[in-house]
C-alpha cells in the first residue's frame, strides 16, 4: 500500500515548500522507497501556461507535455524521479472535471457541491499516485494555510488521512519562525496559530519545518513541541542555507527527518548514503577552478523565478567544470539603446533564454549579434534560437527584416514562422508543441559531440519554428543544422561552425539538467566559458 505524506505551508508565502518537499523525498528515495510527488495549486487557471512569467515565474514542462508548476523542477532535479501530468493539479483542473461531469449528467439528480464532489475529485487527484510501485505519495499543497481557496484541498487532505488512517500517512508543515531584530529575538507565535488554523478544520501536523534564519534554540524547539502539540524531534529547523539550495537534503538529513518521519509511516529505517550529493555541495562550494561571468540575456529578468531551471541548469553546467558561475542578469530591452555593449562586457557567455512577445526582441537579437562576431560562447534556448536564426538571417544573409511571424506578421523574410500543426490552433491553453519529442543529430556537430549519442529527446513548448524555406540559404552561409526532429521536418539545433561554441536549441534542456548529472548542452557551454575566459 502507497503511504502518504502531505505537505502544507503556513504563516507566509515563499518558504520553500518545494525544496523541502524535494529534499524529503530525496532522502526517503536514498534509504531505498520508491517515492512520488505531486504539487497542488489552489488558483483557477487550469494551469499555469496562460500566465505571464511576472505572475507566476517559470513554467515547467514535463515529458509528458503538461505545463505545470515550477516545484515540479525541483522535485526532479532533487529526485531524478520524472513528474507527469498527474504530478501537479489546480483549482481549476478539479473544477473543470467537476463542471464537465456534471453537463454531461454525471450527477444526475444530486446538487453538485465542494463537500463532497469537490474533495472526492482532489481525492482522485491524490489517489491516482497510488500503486504498486509507489511505496511512498508526497502531496504538497500550494498556498499558505488560512487561504479561503485552499480549504478544499485541505479538507479533502483531511478526508484521505482518515480514510487510510494515521500509520499509513501524515502531515508536515513547513512555518515561519521570524527573528525580530529589535527585539533580539525568534517568534515561535506566527507558527502556533497556523498550527491552531489547521487543528481547528481537522489536521494535526506530527511533522513541523521552521525555516528560520537564526538557529532554533532548545526552547524554541521546547516550546513549538509544547504548543503545536508535535513531537520534540520533529520539530526541525530549515535555516537559511549559506551557499546552495542543495544544502537543504543535507541539513534535514542531520536531523534525521527521513528517520523519524518512516518510523511515523511504520516503514523499516534502511541505510543512508548521501556521499556523492555531499560531494556535489562540496564542489559547488568551493569549486577548484574559481569563477566565471555568465551573461542571461532574458525578457523576465527582474522575477529571479521566471528562468528558475535556467539558472540551476547554470550552476549544474558549473559544477560539473568545477567552476562557480555567476550570473549576471540583463534585461533585453537595455541592449536596445544607449552603451548596450556595457551590459555584456567581460561576460564570458552569453545565454538567451525562452520567452513570448514582442517586447525586447532585438535586444536579443543584438546579444546574439554580439556573442557571434565577438566570438563569445553562445547558447540559445527556443525564444534564444529563434532570435539567433533572425539575426544570422539579417546580417549574415542579408535577408533584411528577417523576423519571426510572431512579431512581424508581414516580415519580408519570416525567417520564423507559425508550425503548420499551430496554423489551426484557435485556444490558447496547453496547444502548443509541447513535451518531449526525439530529435537526430548530426554527426561531428557540436551537439552530437555534446550528447555523445545520435538520438536525444527534449522537452519543448513553442508554436513557431525554424522557416524550412530558408534552411539551404542559410546553410550556405555558415550554419549548421545539427538537430532535426527524426522526420526531418523541424529543425531542433542550429549552431556556427566558425565560432568557439554557438549552439541555439527550440527545445528546453535547462529542464532535463540535475546537480549530480549536469545537462550535457550546459555543461559544453560552461566549458567553453572557462575555455574563453583563460
Ligand atoms: N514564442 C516562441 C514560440 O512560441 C518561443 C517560445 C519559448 O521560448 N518557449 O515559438
């Protein structure tokens, strides 16, 4: 039988729940469980593809084409176990299956309500983790607990527990305990009365997380026991980690939080081995090959989350070349104007990131400009690609106003252009080319060097695409088409022989790259940043 754990916030948004979620299930996979996890989103939006980076940072995309919830990326670059559709709901999915049955006549004679139709619909959503081959279900709930939207979700959290009773799950909750300056001291009240929320419908945490930024003294922990009614030893402190998130597993791992919370569960304790991640920490650290200046030429720059899987796979691509990469953020639009070149000055890579829309396009175009003549390493991803391939179209081609029909409908050279899959798509929501799909490469390419094998598969989610009406003219000029999808109608990779490394992709690596096994494209990419900085 699957157990369950289910993770709730409370006091303040943005405490991490995902990352301590994530670590969790990194150490229950360590001492041997088959684990999954799935996140929970109380909004309305059916999911987050219709939302603007600004609003909810980075959409994640599982291989299986879902665009989800940017907690999916840690729960697999922490776990390495692959997140599906089933791995993250919202509201609105819950509601829309709730309203879809019940036109259809599903419910025929009853009135349809959130207790029960509701819950048992959020119940479904937490079963369908259920299985053999699960030992173990983690369930994290977004919002903070207090919320009016997600008492559905807690409810219906509620109702599973009893129904599978107290060995066979159990709740954590993740709190703020605030130090408070003026008063020299740390404030264990906020966490008591979120704990008195979630007592007061039903829920009694046995697990309490506080993340904290001074350490939690004996009496704290005393008296958060005392008052949330919790056991001493699971009250664990999540402070602040001094260097990396990937120090979190580490830090919960010396409190034995696996330990107890599979005692909890009546699940045999077995061996722990964390020496390669602890090794990893270790070379993220104090990386032996000192530093290098990265610049991401972005659209979002101002919300760190909204390239979230960029960065990490920054850092990933920087462990595995032992160097500490620094990032340095540029919004595109500051490269339209003014002393634009001061922005990438000394960078010693330039990464042009994905994105949607008009705002800030030849920005990129001029980093990718910049990086190709300069010769500075290179690496576009989809929106990033798209730019390169305008830009290599205009000044290398001379295709003047060569453009993407997503910014210039009547561009005299659509160098870019809608896929004839999109030209029928009338709704916006979860239609456009997403998931993994296999892509060739081409021998003695960069890519193909990278990836040491011939057939990849990566994750997309664009609807325009390389213009296969200008392949040849293009490739007459110098660049290399070295990824096709295997039918080779869409073009996946391009990079420019005549340059240290200029690789550009319509796929998104940054989503398959982990801290212990760096994405292959990052990694070539850092390297060739190390390589040009000498
Ligand atoms: N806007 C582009 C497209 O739809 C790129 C998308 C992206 O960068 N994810 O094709």
């Amino acid at each position: 039988m699957t157990k369950h754990i289910f993770v709730t916030g409370g006091v303040v948004s943005s405490l991490g729940k995902g990352l301590t979620s994530a670590s969790l299930a990194l150490l229950l996979k360590r001492r041997g469980y088959r684990v999954r996890m799935q996140k929970m989103d109380p909004y309305l939006n059916v999911d987050p593809g219709t939302m603007s980076p600004y609003q909810h940072g980075e959409v994640y995309v599982t291989a299986d084409g879902a665009e989800a919830d940017l907690d999916l990326g840690h729960y697999e670059r922490f776990t390495g176990i692959p997140c599906a559709r089933r791995s993250n709901f919202t509201a609105g999915q819950i509601y829309s299956a709730v309203l879809s049955r019940e036109r259809e006549g599903g419910y025929l004679g009853k009135t349809v309500q959130v207790i029960p139709h509701i819950t048992d619909e959020i119940k479904e959503a937490v079963r369908c983790l259920d299985g053999p081959e699960v030992d173990i279900a983690i369930t994290e709930i977004g919002g903070t607990v207090g919320d009016i939207e997600s008492l559905p979700f807690l409810e219906a959290i509620r109702q599973y527990r009893h129904e599978i009773g107290p060995r066979n799950g159990l709740f954590a909750h993740i709190t703020l305990v605030p130090y408070i300056r003026a008063a020299g001291e740390l404030k264990t009240k906020p966490s008591q009365q979120s704990v008195g929320i979630l007592r007061s419908i039903g829920i009694f945490p046995e697990i309490l997380v506080c993340r904290c930024e001074k350490p939690l003294g004996k009496e704290h922990k005393e008296k958060l026991a005392m008052f949330c009614n919790v056991e001493p030893n699971l009250v664990i402190e999540e402070r602040d980690v001094a260097h990396s998130i990937y120090e979190v597993p580490l830090d919960l791992a010396r409190q034995d939080v696996d330990v107890y919370t599979l005692e909890k569960l009546g699940l045999h304790v077995k061996p722990l081995d964390l020496e390669d991640w602890e090794t990893m920490v270790r070379a993220l650290i104090e990386p032996p090959n000192g530093e290098v200046e990265i610049a991401v030429v972005g659209k979002y720059i101002t919300l760190r989350d909204s390239y979230k899987s960029v960065y990490e796979a920054l850092t990933h691509g920087g462990i595995a070349n032992g160097v500490r990469v620094k990032i340095r953020m540029v919004e595109s639009e500051k490269l339209e104007s003014g002393a634009w070149e001061e922005h990438l000055a000394g960078a010693r890579g330039v990464l042009a990131p994905g994105g949607f829309g008009n705002r800030g396009i030849e920005g990129k175009i001029r980093a990718a400009r910049f990086a190709r003549e300069k010769k500075v390493p290179f690496f576009g991803i989809c929106l990033g690609m798209q730019c390169a391939v305008m830009e290599f179209g205009r000044n290398v081609c001379g295709l003047a106003g060569a453009n993407s029909t997503e910014f210039d409908e009547r561009a005299p050279h659509p160098v870019i252009d809608l896929m004839e899959s999109q030209k029928t798509v009338k709704e916006r929501g979860g239609t456009m080319r997403l998931g993994a799909w296999p892509c060739a490469l081409a021998p003695e390419s960069r890519a193909r060097h990278a990836y040491g094998q011939n057939e990849i598969s990566e994750r997309h989610r664009h609807r325009y695409e390389f213009n296969n009406k200008y392949r040849e003219q293009m490739e007459a000029r110098g660049l290399t088409i070295s990824g096709l999808s295997p039918d080779g109608k869409l073009v996946e990779i391009v990079e420019l022989k005549d340059h240290p490394w200029f690789v550009a992709c319509q796929f998104h690596p940054e989503f398959q790259s982990t801290p212990l096994d760096a994405h292959p494209l990052f990694r070539e990419f850092v390297r060739a940043a190390v390589v040009k900085r000498g």
